[in-house]
C-alpha cells in the first residue's frame, strides 16, 4: 500500500468515527458586568439583596406559624383559603426560591465564564495532578469574586443557614410533645364515660342485653361518636371501637376484679390490637378467641382477654359494662388502660395478666 493510500484510508477512518469536524473554541465574548464595573456592582448587590430577604422570609415564616390561627380562613378565587397555610406557602417558598435566584444570578454574571476544553485523564490522579488541581480550584475562588465581594459567601451561608429554623419549626406538626399530661388528654383518653350508651357501629343503634345471643360478636361505638364529624370522627373512632361478645357466664373465667364489668356474659373490649393497632375482626365462638389478622396475635376472651398466641405483647383492654333505666347497655367507665399499640412512655403495670383477681 503506498503512502498516499493510506493516508486516504486513515482519512476515512477518522470520517467515520468523527462525521462533524471539531470546531475547537470559540471566541470568548465578555459580558457586560466584564466590562462595566457599574453592572458587576449592581449585580452584587441584588445578589446580597437576595440572600439577605431570605432570614426575614424566614423570621416571617416562624411568626405566621404561631401567631396565624390554623382555622383562620380567606375568600380568594371563589373559594375559601387557609390563610396560615397560604402565608407559610409564600414566605417559605420565596425564601428557597431567592436562594436559588441568588446563585443563579451570581454564577451567571460574576463567577468566571471563560470557556475551556480539557481532554480526558484516567480516574486516578497522580500528585502532581491533585496539586494542579488545588491550584484551579484556588483560581476558581478568585473568579468567583469572592475575595473582592467578602459579603457574598458570608450572605449565602447565612441564607442557607437559617432556612434550617422554618424546617425545625414545622416539626411541631407532627404532634405534640408526649407528655405524661399530654398523653392523659390524647392517646390514653376515649368517648367512653360513665352511663354513654354503647351502639351497632353500623346504624347507632342502641344495644340491649336481649339484642345479642350466646356465641355473637357485634361491633360497636360510643354514641357521642356519631355527633362528630371531620378529623375528630376518625381519631375518636379509631380509639373508642368496641367488640361485644355474649358467653355462658358459667364457660368462661372472670376475675374477681372484674365480676361487675360484665352484663349476664356480655364482654366488652378494645376492638384495637395491642400489636400495632389493626382492628380485630376474626371471632371463634367455641373457642372464645379472637385473631388479629394482620400478624396472628390471639386473645382469649373468655379470659379477660388474655393474649394466647402471637406477638402481642398485653391483654386486649376491658371496657366496664351495666345496664341504665332504660335498660341499654352502657359504659361504667373509660378504658382502666390505654387502648391500642405499646409505647414506651406508658405504665403497664395496671394491665390484665393471667391469674390476676
């Protein structure tokens, strides 16, 4: 093969392999805040400006949340608008939005924007290397403008710093503090008081002893329940739910404690696991057990409601029962216990255990 051929045939090749020519750098066009040292100053300042609004956003946004009721509400558009929830929206969100509008602004009309092409190196870098790159990095803090404009580094870090207090705060809506006192009037505290009548979850309707049979199990609420409407429905509801099962009084064991909680074997419990808080839905009338379906915890309820199987690790809570003068089954009481899920804050030493009297 002569010389000129293959100098055609590598031609061809590098055709194939690079179809568009490289068209190397460009021309580097300064920008105006390059050449007017006018723009680059006001460019400055509207970058401080903007990273300074950001804590007063901030400020704004802490003030709104506790000073502008949750139940406060504006006409706007047609329509009824939270106005705590619509000033947390404006005040939070511009702050994160001037940030960004903040750097955006610097990058593009202060930082250095001098193109350059550098050709691809192996992913280890020898120590020549590293140094090289140490010295581009200390040039590239001086394009940035940082050594001339001290204010900017310094009103970033501080715009970013406080946008942690806004996040801090809205940690607060994920409830309050746990407190002994607090979990009195909250968690371990239901509908059930003494004399409120029990009712079929299904219609409300009032329950007599005659109502149910030997071996039946009937789902039922509290009937103050079903004056409530919204959240406070379903977090009462979750809380107050009741399974009432009728048994031979002379089949099943009843503590002397609690020889008055029953109405001529008529039970009533917490309808909530102690698991984790599923509804307990799975009866067996010959056995008197009852099965969580979610993870298999069983309860013996002809038994104070004892756990016989499974992962649950406390008795299902007894609710006491009578009968009023008109002769419908109501409550004696709350819960002696919390109903529900364990959590660690909670005594249990007033819960059932097997033999207790």
């Amino acid at each position: 093969m002569s010389s000129s051929e293959h100098n055609d045939l590598v031609r061809a090749n590098e055709e194939h392999h690079f179809p568009v020519p490289d068209p190397g750098l460009e021309e580097h066009v300064p920008r105006y805040t390059d050449t007017d040292p006018a723009a680059a100053t006001r460019v400055y300042r509207q970058v401080v400006a903007m990273f300074g609004l950001v804590p007063l956003l901030a400020i704004a946004f802490v003030v709104v949340y506790f000073a502008v009721p949750q139940d406060l509400w504006v006409p706007f558009l047609g329509t009824h608008w939270p106005l705590n929830n619509m000033l947390l929206g404006l005040t939070g969100g511009l702050a994160v939005t001037l940030v960004g509008l903040g750097a955006v602004h610097w990058a593009r009309q202060l930082m250095s924007d001098h193109e350059v092409v550098e050709e691809r190196h192996p992913a280890g870098s020898d120590p020549a290397t590293r140094t090289a790159f140490l010295g581009k990095l200390d040039a590239g803090i001086a394009d940035a403008g940082v050594s001339r404009r001290k204010m900017l580094l310094g009103s970033l870090g501080g715009a970013l710093g406080i946008l942690a207090v806004p996040a801090l705060v809205t940690l607060a809506d994920m409830g309050p503090w746990p407190t002994a006192a607090v979990r009195r009037e909250t968690i371990e505290k239901t509908l059930w008081t003494e004399g409120e009548v029990v009712v079929n979850d299904v219609n409300a309707k009032p329950l007599r002893p005659e109502d149910l049979e030997i071996g039946q199990l009937v789902n039922a609420e509290p009937q103050s329940l079903f004056d409530l409407d919204g959240h406070e429905l379903i977090t009462e509801k979750a809380k107050s739910a009741l399974i009432l099962v009728r048994m031979d009084p002379n089949r099943i064991q009843i503590p002397e404690s609690r020889r008055d909680w029953h109405v001529s074997g008529i039970l009533a419990y917490s309808k909530i696991c102690t698991h984790v808080g599923c509804p307990i839905t799975l009866w067996e009338q010959q056995t008197h057990h009852v099965l969580c379906p979610c993870h298999q915890s069983t309860f013996d309820l002809g038994n104070s409601g004892v756990v016989v199987f499974g992962p649950a690790a406390r008795s299902l809570p007894q609710l006491p029962l009578r009968v009023n003068a008109e002769g419908y089954l109501v409550a004696q009481s709350d819960f002696t216990v919390p109903v529900g899920p364990s959590y660690f804050e909670r005594d249990s030493r007033n819960d059932y255990q097997d033999g207790d009297q």
